[in-house]
C-alpha cells in the first residue's frame, strides 16, 4: 500500500533533501508540499533536481493542508514545528526535522532555545546503541520522531558505540567538526555569501554556547565532552561548539601527514581570536572578517605574471560574449499543467474512482530499481463493456496481437500491464507468455481468458523465461492485492522512463471517469500513445464505448508528436462498469471522454523525454481538417525548428520551409506565423522581430495562420535537446 507523505517547508535545504529521498521510494507518495512564504509557486522553482515532482505546487503551512495524510514531514525553522503537532494527532505517523521535540532536558531548551518546552519526541538515530539494543527497537513503534541534526549524528553515531564497548575514554573527548553554511539555510546572509567565507574557517557560537551540544551529550548518553573545535577546516568552514578559546583552531601549518593550512590563516585566526579574548573583547563568530583572512592565507612570493594565477589569458574571439549563438543550458522543468478546476485538484484521482473498479501494483523484480512493475485493473461490473485502440505500427508486439482479439466481441473483464519487458519480437514463446498471463488472470479471477486485455511496455527484444515466470508471478500478487484504492499503484507500475505518474479524473452528475497513462518517449500517434487505461461507471453498449473512444483519441493522443517515433506496444483501452446505473448524452460523455484523455496526453507531453519546452502547434484557417494535421505534424517533426526552440530561437523561417514539405493546400507566401503571442512572419515575410519573443517559458505556443479555409487543429511536440539524445544513446545500457 502507497503512503501518502505531506512536506513542510518544502522550499528550503531540509524540505528539499528529504524530498530527494522521497522520490524515488518505491511505498511512497509525496501528494502535497508546503512553504508558508512560496504558497502558490511550483516547487521546481525552489528545487529544480526533483523533476520527478514537477507536478507539485506548493501551498500554505495549514493544519488543514496537512492532515490527511499517512506520514508528514515537518522541516521548519526551529520553533515552528511545535504549534502544529496538537492539530495533527489523527497523522499515523509526524517526523521533525527541526529541534522543537529533540530534548529531553527542559534546562537544557531554555539554557539554547528559549521558550515553553515542547514535550520530546523518539530520537531518529535508529543505529544509535541504547539498553544493550539499538534504538531502532523503540523506533519501530513510534508514531513522533524527532529526527537528529547533522552535527549531532556525527558526533554520536561515532562516539557512542566506542564507548559502549569500553574502548574509548569517555573523560578525554575532543569532537572535531569543520562544516560549510549550508545548516544555516538559504537565506542571503552577508557572513553566508561565498565571497565572504571561501579560504576561511571562521568560529561559530563559541563559549558552550552551541545548540549541539546537549543533542550530542543528552541523547547519546556520553559524558560532557571537552571543547568541540575545528582542527582542519575547509574552504568556508565554521568551527562549532567551542568551550575554550584556546581549542577554537588547531591547524598544521608545516609539513608531516596532517591536514596542511596554507599561508597559515587557520593558525593566525587562533591567535588573533586569543589575543581578542584575553583583552576581554568580543570574539568573531561570522564571516565579517573573511576578506582580511584571505589575504592573510595569499602567499606573497607569487609573481604577478604567472599564467593562471594572476593576469587573466587572452580570450579566443567571441569568447565571454553571450549572444544568440552563444552557450545554451538546460531549461528548468516546469509544472504539468493541472487542467482541472482549483475546487477538483484536491480530489482524489485514479482508474478506481469510478464505481465498480478495483485496482493493483505489485513488484516483482522486472525493473533493476526495485519498483513496481505489474500492474491488475479488474472491472467489477455489472457490465463488462470494453473497447481499445491500437498502434498501427506493422510491427505489433505480442501484448497487441493478443489484445486486439479480445476487444472484438466488446467484453473487458480486466487488463494486466506491466512494465520492464515490451515482449515485442520475441516469437512464438513470447505469444505464449501473453496467452498463459491472461490464463492465470482469468483464472485467479473466475473469468475467461479471452476477457482479459494485456498490455507491455519495456525494452523490446524482453522476454525469456525468467520474464514469463516474473509476470505470471505479477499477477498472482497483484491480483491478491486488488483494492477500490489501488489506482495510485497501478499508475506506478506502468511507468518505465516516466518521471511521474499520469491520472486524470472527470467527475459528472453521479458518475465519474478515470484514466491512468504511461509515457515519456516514442510518443507518436497511431490511433494510441504509449499504454492507457480508461474506466468509467456510466451505462455503456460495446458500439458507444468503442465510438466515444475513437473520437477522444483522434484529437487527443493521436495529435500528440513528441519525437516522430511510433512504439510496437502502444494502446488504450475503455472500462466500463455501469455500477453508477446511469445513462449519458452521447455528445456529453464523449465529450468528457476526450477531456480526460487531452489531460492525459498533455502530462504525457510535459513529461517527454529530456525535454525542455512543451509546444503547442496550433493550425488555423485551413482549407481541411486533414490539412491542418498534416500542417502541424509536418512541424512537430522538423528537428531543425525543434533545436531552436531549445536554443531560444524564434526562427520562423524553419516553419515555412517545414510547411512547404506537405501536401496541404495554402499559399507560402499568405501566411502568418505567431510565437508566444508575438507575429514574427506576415504574409510570408519578416515582421515583429525576434527579439521581441520570449521563449524562455516551457510551455511555447505557435500559430500558423494558413488564411485558405475554416479549419484547424492543434499538435503538441517538444524541443529536441542533448537530455533527449543522451537518454536514448543509453535506453538498453
């Protein structure tokens, strides 16, 4: 079962890392992320590595925005955490970041803290011995834990078990800790800036005064150490906790093995901060002298002349200058975009939102990642209405070939998906694992096997014997895991190169539709793209389930054209269970229909392959609908005008030349052409310049205005970018 995990404070060094190891764990589900001060901004904008959760927004700090979930995070400045943990007594599971609940000592909190003292939580150091056990023990049956600071786990989790053991004098302790700013978050701090603390090592919160020292004595049962200090500090290092001025530096200057200090500014810090002291004058404890102690440390027998240390070379030409040709960076991932109203975003969203649907996702050891990897959606009736669509690639994988006979007579008991594996040319042994997958379905099922749609996604040229054994294995968990809240595994399971899941979800007058999706690569169209499953409750025939979904499809994911590549596996299949006992309006469920699945295929392109720009190529005032495809696709699929969009480069001119590649019926020299908003080309030739497009946004917009007819249609495409070429260079590595 998925956990669902709320982060607060999710903007900030704390929030940010304990994200980075939500990510990627496979039981977890980070659903909502807070940052009182950022509320409305993507997370992105604040940490732009997790682009596995670039679907995030962040919100208000709220009691009420927190509850509700499994397990939440608290990464607050010290102080903060304390006035929510009342309000989220019903959370299972509350972890602190901070130091609110690390004490046990109430001296001890008003003596560095200040303040009325929170009631201490379990302690998450959980190889910290304690009791002849480890803390691990107590750990398992805690709801509130307190987790350590980062000095403090240093000091404990190596000082502690020497001592437990007898061979480490508790009495004659010295800690030594050199640590960069990092701890202090990210706030502009003049004593934070580089410029100010690189070269340096400068003392902080000296005199016993460090807010460590009680975490690292109290909570690891060790005696009061002597003065903590830094004895061989990095670059930007501060030195921490120390009791004595004398033990504030102890640095080797000269030769030998220990660390060296060049141009001694370690030592004449210590002396400088001994003669400030015995005068009874204030000791430093930030970066305000760091730029006295660099040209301390700057040896001056260096001449002036010597390449690369004083005088800069020569440039090459051109070299320093940023212009149009100048180096281009990866773009920042932006938010998929969230097509549903604000009041639904909170709603809960799958393939078993629908009555009558359960759902499941298991791991059984096809991906190397440990994930889950097979998925089960069974539809429960009472009707058992199932339509699908397919790739119309010739060469069809044996998921497809199966499937394709299954949906004929217009009855769809359940679907098995999985991932890691296309089995696509992989002969007859390979029909024979997709025929015995729907065997065992059916079978754990009580349902025929000619009922149960299969679907594969994977590297093509998978599956031996140990893959069969692995997806029967699939579906025998997956099927004893069956639950009406199963959806979110489902959608886990089917994912490959994906970052994120894709769901979308319709809500009607009593009676809903859900979707799940896979894809970031090969999305071409082909009547489908890449594996999605539909469910819906609404009273249904065969007929108008396979004609609601032919008509989604076509202007959906059939007008998606992320890299002109067409998969062997792709298909889409439509559940419908009737359990909302209601009849629809054709024209109204088709409608919603094709709502869920442009959802769908825009998170489908928002989460393409090393892409960088989603764009959306809008064709206007054609003679035909066909060609206003074919006008569209003919410029999703022109690399030339995909590389400059990634470069930045409202090049317009590789717009003409790609039209006048078709058989459309317009005049070149008639047309305009608009990015972003801007007309950059009217009536064929030059008019708003270039420099007057903005392209830096992900989402690109352009308009071609083919000014013959009435027509029009839309195509969505990406940028071509070195992400996109190295993520493929490496696919089956």
């Amino acid at each position: 079962m998925t956990l669902s995990v709320a982060v607060s404070g999710a903007s900030g060094y704390a929030g940010g890392e304990i994200l980075r190891l939500l990510a990627d764990h496979p039981d977890v589900e980070v659903r909502t992320v807070t940052a009182h001060s950022s509320a409305g901004q993507p997370l992105l904008a604040h940490q732009p590595h997790l682009r596995s959760l670039a679907h995030l927004e962040l919100q208000p700090t709220t009691p009420e925005i927190l509850s509700g979930h499994d397990v939440v995070f608290l990464a607050l400045p010290h102080g903060q955490s304390a006035q929510y943990t009342d309000a989220l007594s019903g959370t299972p599971l509350v972890i602190d970041a901070g130091a609110d609940h690390r004490l046990t000592s109430s001296e001890d909190w008003a003596a560095f803290y200040g303040g009325p003292h929170p009631e201490p939580w379990a302690y998450g150091v959980p190889e910290l011995p304690i009791g002849g056990g480890k803390l691990r023990d107590r750990l398992r049956r805690a709801t509130r834990i307190a987790a350590p600071g980062c000095n403090a786990s240093t000091v404990s989790l190596s000082l502690a078990p020497g001592v437990a053991a007898g061979v480490i004098d508790p009495g004659d302790i010295v800690s030594v800790l050199a640590v960069g700013p990092s701890g202090a978050g990210k706030a502009a701090k003049t004593n934070l800036l580089a410029s100010e603390i690189l070269g340096t090592a400068n003392p902080y919160a000296v005199g016993g005064t460090h807010r460590h020292i009680p975490r690292s004595v109290r909570r690891s049962s060790l005696p009061a150490p002597r003065p903590m200090a830094s004895a061989c500090p990095s670059p930007g290092a501060r030195a921490h906790g120390t009791r004595d001025p004398g033990h504030l530096l102890r640095a080797d200057s000269g030769g030998g093995d220990g660390c060296r200090d060049p141009g001694g500014v370690a030592e004449r810090v210590r002396r400088r901060t001994l003669r400030r002291a015995a005068a009874g004058r204030d000791v430093p404890t930030d970066g305000r002298r760091a730029g006295r102690q660099r040209r301390l440390a700057r040896p001056r027998d260096r001449p002036r002349g010597e390449p690369g240390r004083g005088r800069r070379r020569r440039r090459q030409s051109g070299e320093g200058h940023r212009g149009r040709r100048g180096a281009v960076h990866e773009h920042r991932a932006g938010a998929p975009r969230d097509h549903r109203a604000s009041s639904e975003r909170s709603r809960p969203v799958s393939v078993t939102i629908p009555a009558g649907f359960e759902a499941a996702g298991v791991a059984v050891g096809l991906k190397s990642t440990g994930a889950r990897d097979v998925a089960v959606v069974v539809n429960r009736g009472p009707q058992k209405v199932g339509a699908a669509v397919f790739t119309s690639n010739r060469a069809k994988a044996n998921p497809i070939l199966w499937s394709e006979q299954v949906v004929k007579d217009g009855v769809v008991e359940a679907v098995v998906l999985n991932s890691g594996g296309a089995n696509c040319f992989t002969g007859a042994f390979g029909f024979q694992t997709t025929h015995q997958t729907a065997e065992r379905a059916a079978e754990l099922l009580g349902v025929g096997a000619g009922d149960v749609v299969v679907c594969s996604t994977g590297l093509i040229g998978t599956g031996d014997e140990v893959f069969r054994a692995k997806v029967l294995d699939g579906v025998e968990k997956g099927i004893a895991a069956l639950s009406a809240d199963g959806g979110d595994d489902a959608s886990l399971a089917i994912m490959t190169t994906d970052s994120r899941s894709k769901r979308a979800v319709h809500h009607g007058e009593g009676w809903s539709i859900g979707g799940m999706a896979k894809g970031a690569g090969m999305l071409a169209p082909g009547l489908a793209t890449m594996l999605v499953v539909l469910t819906t409750d609404v009273v249904l025939d065969a007929a108008e389930a396979d004609a609601a979904l032919r008509a989604a499809t076509r202007v959906s994911f059939d007008r998606l054209d992320s890299d002109g590549c067409m998969s062997t596996n792709d298909q889409v299949t439509l559940l419908s269970s009737g359990a909302s006992g209601i009849r629809v309006d054709a024209d109204e469920f088709a409608a919603a229909l094709t709502s869920v699945c442009d959802d769908l295929a825009a998170q489908l392109q928002g989460d393409a392959e090393g892409a960088s720009h989603d764009i959306t190529i809008r064709v206007v005032h054609a003679a035909s609908e066909d060609d206003a495809v074919e006008i569209g696709r003919s410029i999703a699929r022109n690399n030339l005008f995909k590389a400059a969009i990634f470069g930045n480069d409202p090049n317009w001119g590789r717009v003409l030349a790609a039209i006048g590649t078709t058989q459309a019926a317009f005049d070149p020299y008639d047309v305009d052409v608009w990015m972003n908003g801007v007309r950059v080309c009217s009536a064929g030739g030059p008019d708003r310049p270039r420099e007057d497009v903005d392209l830096t946004p992900r989402a690109t917009d352009l308009l071609v205005d083919l000014r013959v007819g009435d027509a029009e249609a839309t195509i969505r495409t990406n940028d071509l970018t070195h992400d996109y070429v190295h993520e493929n260079s490496a696919y089956s590595s």
